[in-house]
C-alpha cells in the first residue's frame, strides 16, 4: 500500500517557526519608537503576504519584510544602524543552529526500514539545502526536494517523477495548507503532526480535512511507525 514516504522539514524535523518568532520579537522592540496605535505583526504579515509572489518563502524574504515595513511604519525615518540591526538580524537565522525535535532520527530510521523515505521541502533553495546538511539528517534520505510552493501541483510533478500512484504515497507535516490539504486533495495519505507555532500563513481550519478517512493526527513522531503499519494493512 504504501510506496513512498515524505516529511517535510521545518517544523516537522527541525525548529523553525520558533527561529522567526524570536526574531519578530527583537524587531518588535526595534521599532517601539515608532508604534502608535499599529499592530506590528499584522503590518509586518501583510507586507510579507505581498512580498511573496517576488521573493519567495524563508529567511531572506522575511528580512527584507522587516526592512520594508520598518520604512513604511516610521515614515522613511528609520536609521541605518536600525536597518543594520534587522539585517544582522536575518543573518543569525540563516547561521542559527539546527535543533532536530525530539525523536527526529529514530522516527526515519525505522521507516526507513520498511519504506523509501524522502524530503519535500519549501523555501529558499541555499538555505533549506544549508539546513538539510547542518542536521545530519542528508544520508537518512533517498531522495530530496525543494520546492519554492507546496501545493496540489508540486506533489503531482514530485509523484510523477517517481512514478509513484498518489494513493501509495504518505506526506508528513506540520502544515495544513502545505502537508496535509494538497497531499489529501490528491488522493494520498496525510499524517498531521502539529508544532506548537504556527505562522499565520500556513493556518487553516482543520475540520475541513479531518473527516478524510486518510487524513491521521499524531502529537509526536515517536507515534509515526504504529500509524504507518495501519495505512499499510487499510
């Protein structure tokens, strides 16, 4: 029954949201002499929005967001040095460690076992490629993939390459709109693992996919190989 196995990388393998979370608080702090009565984070979250279609997903996007909402909400008074410190900023999250979740290794070791594994992932190329190695985790996969958007399209040309039927295949993940939704919208299976951050871009209304009869949820990968070994035997 099952073909292929993926996991996706921020959030499911590795700390990410947290990264960003801590950095949009220094930012927050950054810009205080310049907040009135605006909501920073929805300023900063609409610009990123925007940005989106030009610079993609990840680190660099998200610095230059910050760059350009600092010059809109201070009315094109920010200083250098301020502009200096959010470009530092963006710098030590690209160069911050990579922090695997509890259980990471064991989890693809013993789905490894029995299924090829791989790793769909979006974002920056450079940078999703410097984490992938930074983890330790490159060998423990048989194959990779960066995408720049993880959507019905992208899973379907990954599918095909492989020639791998949507119903033999298993997406893991932490996100609803880029695991699971799309992965179920195929055909496949989706196995929800939720990190305790999530970016408001990436949320959605998990009734909608959790009447799927291949949609699992677990809170940990140490529960992956027990749910597994029931999509095998369905």
């Amino acid at each position: 029954m099952i073909e292929l196995v993926a996991f996706d990388g921020d959030d499911t393998l590795w700390h990410n949201e947290s990264i960003f979370s801590m950095t949009q608080q220094r930012f927050s702090e950054l810009m205080e002499p310049y907040l009135e009565d605006d909501d920073l984070h929805e300023r900063l979250f609409a610009t990123e929005m925007r940005n989106l279609r030009l610079f993609g997903y990840g680190v660099k996007s998200f610095t230059l967001s910050m760059i350009e909402t600092a010059i809109e909400l201070s009315d094109a008074r920010v200083t250098a040095e301020e502009i200096a410190a959010i470009i530092h900023a963006g710098r030590s999250m690209l160069q911050h460690p990579v922090e695997l979740l509890e259980g990471v290794e064991d989890a693809i070791e013993r789905v490894s076992e029995h299924h090829p594994v791989m790793l769909i992932t979006k974002g920056d190329l450079f940078d999703q490629e410097s984490k992938l190695a930074r983890s330790g985790l490159g060998e423990r996969f048989d194959a990779v993939e960066i995408v720049t958007e993880k959507d019905e399209t992208a899973y379907r040309r990954v599918l095909t390459r492989r020639g791998v039927p949507a119903d033999r295949f298993v997406m893991i993940g932490n996100s609803g709109r880029s695991d699971i939704e799309p992965a179920l919208a195929l055909g496949a299976w989706a196995v929800h693992v939720p990190y305790h951050i999530t970016w408001e871009h990436e949320k959605v209304d998990e009734t909608a996919f959790a009447s799927n009869d291949r949609y699992r949820r677990i809170e940990s990968l140490a529960e992956l190989p027990a749910v597994l070994a029931d999509i095998a035997a369905a």
